[in-house]
C-alpha cells in the first residue's frame, strides 16, 4: 500500500486522484444543471478548498464568479472548536446565489459559523458545495447541498488538505495510520 510521512505520523492512502476527479465532475455537472442563467458567486474557503475549486471550476459550463475567504479552526489533527473570524469578503454578495465551497465538512462547526456570517450580507440564498463530508463527526443542522464523497471518520492530508501545513501538495488523499 502506498504509505506517507508527514512530520511523526504515517498516512496510507485511501482516495486516489481518479476517483477525486470524477467526484468532481459530478458535482460540477449538478451545478451546470441547477444554475443556468444565475450567474452564481462561489466562495471557497481557504486554504483547504484551493485545489477543489480549481479543479471544480475548469468543469463548470454556467456563467459563475468566485472569491476567496478565510477561516481556521484546526489545530495539528483536532478541531478546536473555536472559529476564526471570516476575512476577505471584499465583495457585495448582496442579492446574489451564494455557493460555498469547503474541502471537508467535519463538525460542521466552521461552515456553521461562515453561513452565518455571510448571511448578514443579505444574499438571495446560500448553498454548499463539499468535496469530503464525514457524516459521523457532523453535528449540525445545515443542509450539504453538493457533496463529492462521504468519508469516515478519520484524520485524512492530501489534494489541498494539511497536517501542520505540511501534504496539501499530493494529489491523492490519504488516511492516518499512525
Ligand atoms: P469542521 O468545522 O467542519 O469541523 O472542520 C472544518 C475544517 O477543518 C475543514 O474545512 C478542514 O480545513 C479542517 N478539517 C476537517 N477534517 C479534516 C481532516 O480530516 N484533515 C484535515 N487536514 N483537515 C480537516
Ligand atoms: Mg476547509
């Protein structure tokens, strides 16, 4: 099995790039679909989503814009629980259909609070689009509106995620072992 180290832990992979991509790809074509000729604003939310919104962008065919914001909430391998504010939101998202874009929804704390937040922007409606979702760690009400794959519940690095900074270059995902 092919294994990394990254720093003292060891990761085995677990989503190869193929199946990352074609995950996207229906996500993209969902999204083609449910927003022709709405021109919606994607806000990815850094620095996990990079790699997804790239990729998930080339697929798209509908009239879109997208923005960049920033919040953090982990630490090393544990979520703090303790959301950042929001930073970047240097656009009028008033009136406008709001896509979300995360890398992962874990507790859903952090999307939790971002939906929240962009809420008081008064856009016409707020939907969200997630490469990874681990419905076992979720503990929120929200609806995932696009979700690429369900994973379980373990600590995973690669395709833009990080483990202390560090794994977000790989292409494949892969899980902790040890
Ligand atoms: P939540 O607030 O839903 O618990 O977690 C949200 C953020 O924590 C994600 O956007 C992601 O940046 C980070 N995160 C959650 N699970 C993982 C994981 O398994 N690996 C890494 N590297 N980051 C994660
Ligand atoms: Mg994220």
């Amino acid at each position: 099995m092919k294994t990394v180290k990254i720093k003292d832990k060891e990761f085995a992979i677990s989503i190869s790039s193929d199946k990352i991509q074609n995950a996207i790809k229906q996500v993209a074509s969902k999204i083609n679909n449910d927003y022709v000729g709405q021109q919606p604003l994607f806000i990815a939310v850094l620095n996990g989503s990079f790699m997804f919104a790239a990729d998930l962008f080339k697929n798209l065919a509908i009239e879109c814009e997208i923005s960049f914001i920033k919040v953090s909430s982990y630490q090393g391998t544990q979520t703090t629980e303790d959301v950042k504010e929001l930073i970047g939101l240097n656009q009028n998202i008033e009136g406008r259909r709001i896509i979300i874009l995360e890398d992962i929804v874990d507790t859903g704390i952090t999307l939790d609070t971002t939906i929240a937040k962009l809420k008081k922007h008064k856009p016409a409606d707020i939907k969200v689009a997630t490469l990874l979702y681990k419905p076992e760690a979720f503990k929120n009400q929200f609806i995932i509106d696009y979700v690429g794959i369900e994973i379980p519940n373990d600590f995973i690095v690669g395709y833009g995620l990080d483990y202390d900074g560090l794994g977000r270059n790989l292409s494949d995902i892969y899980k902790i072992i040890n």
